[in-house]
C-alpha cells in the first residue's frame, strides 16, 4: 500500500494498478470548435474515471493517455493538474498521477463528522449575519442545481452544491473554518462525483431549496436539524442498500467509456 504526503491511501496491489489501461480505454480527443484541447481532455478523462473506467490506485501515465487521446501530454498534464483539484486524481512522488479513491471509511470516519461540526458552527454563525444578497445568491445554486438536473448534469450539479455551502461558511466570517472547509472540499466532491452518478438530481435541488427556506427562518433550532440530516447519511452499502438520502453505490462492473462530450448517467 502506498500513502501519499496528505496520508490518502492510494493503492493496495502496486503490480496490478500499475499497469495502464489498453489504448482502447479512451476515445480519441478530437478538436470540437471553440473549445480548449485541454477542457476536451478534462471532460474525457473525468468521465472514464467517474464510469469506473480506471479504478482508485490506477496510474495514468501521461504518455499512454495522450497517445489514446490523440494529443500531445501538454493538454494531459494540465487536465491531470485539474482532477488533482477536484479531488479525482493524486500526484504521488516518483509515481506520477494516480486515481484517488474516496474509502467508505474515509466518508463516514472523518469527512462527514468534519462537516457536521464546520457547518453547525459556520451555520449558526451566520444566521444573524446573512444578507438579501446571500439569500439571492444561494437561491441562484438552488436554480443552477435545477438546471443542472434538467440537463442531467453531475458535475454542475455538484459545483452549485459545493458552492451552496462554502456561501454560508465565508458568511459567518470565521477565517480557520473555511480554511478548513477549502481542504476538505475537494475530497467531498471526489466523493459526491464518484458515487452521485444515480442519484436524482432534483432532489439533491429540492432538499438545498429546502435548507436554503430554513436559512430564510433564522430560527437555529429548524436550521441545524436539517443540516444534520442533509450531512449525516450513510454511505453506499454500509447497512443494507447503504442509501438514505446520500449518494448510490458505484455498480461493480465496469462501464464502457463514454464518448468525448457525452453526458454521464
């Protein structure tokens, strides 16, 4: 097993991960007009990981990769550089770019008791200090969720949502709080991208306009509560069918890869 320098476990069969995938495993990146190579490379290679393509502890090797996508390994390390932002990817020294898994362990031990006690805190906080303009702005995540659920996309989805939270937590103008959301939020989000690929997204809207109701309240007490049930869910197969009102279990079999530009889900 190998652990990189923020203590994430990457792999736990070198010999197996380290083997790339066959030049089949993803399309070719063709040009589309008006869009950067670099944002056509992001999307494809998002995507054949969030399918289940390359699983956690996969080594992507820039060479294999532009020479599967049809490009040259300048567009491929910055869109690596990019999933590394999102939460999907880790550089590990001497390795390179691996795909970084989101453990249920890791959600359920240490990312969702750190958001319950940032946002309760953060929340609280801020209720006294939030402003018509927060308000409009969190109802336009609430709208962009809506839209991102009529055009069944995850990925915009998961941004409004993101950034439906991190409004109030700068609100409440504590300074170590969102520095410590900024760190953990790109793991959130890995998560939410790998395992949100079934689950309806207007009700991951329609709970956010709920909350956001509740903020329009100031009333503490109606607050918390929904913030805890909001963050507090059970991850994909934990107990049962695992689901309450999170994110769905990842199926086990590998999925074809999906087209350059093609919607997941």
């Amino acid at each position: 097993m190998i652990v990189d320098d923020r203590g994430y476990k990457l792999l736990s069969d070198v010999s197996d991960a380290e083997k790339p995938e066959p030049s089949s495993a993803l399309p070719e990146a063709r040009a589309a007009p008006g869009r950067p190579r670099r944002e056509q490379v992001v999307e494809s290679l998002r995507n054949a990981i969030m399918s289940g393509v390359y699983a956690p502890g996969q080594r992507l090797v820039e060479a294999t990769l532009s020479q599967e996508l049809g490009t040259s390994r300048g567009p491929v390390r910055e869109a690596l550089r990019e999933l590394e932002h999102e939460g999907l990817v880790a550089s590990v020294p001497y390795r390179g770019a691996v795909v970084l898994g989101v453990s249920d362990e890791e959600v359920q031990e240490v990312l969702i008791p750190i958001r319950l006690t940032l946002e309760r805190f953060t929340f609280s906080r801020a209720l006294p200090l939030l402003t018509d303009d927060d308000f409009a702005e969190l109802g336009k995540q609430v709208w962009l969720m809506d839209e991102a659920a009529r055009n069944e996309d995850l990925l915009k989805n998961v941004e409004a949502d993101l950034r439906f939270h991190e409004i109030v937590i700068a609100r409440s103008g504590n300074t170590h709080t969102a520095q410590v959301w900024r760190s953990i939020w790109p793991r959130i989000r890995g998560y939410f991208l790998r395992y949100g690929l079934k689950r309806d997204l207007r009700t991951m809207a329609d709970e956010h306009r709920e909350l956001l109701a509740a903020l329009q309240t100031r009333d503490q007490k109606v607050v918390l509560a929904l913030l805890e049930q909001h963050i507090d869910v059970p991850v994909p197969g934990s107990d049962g069918d695992g689901v309450r009102r999170g994110r769905p279990a990842a199926s086990g079999r590998k999925k074809a890869v999906p087209k350059l530009g093609e919607a997941v889900g």
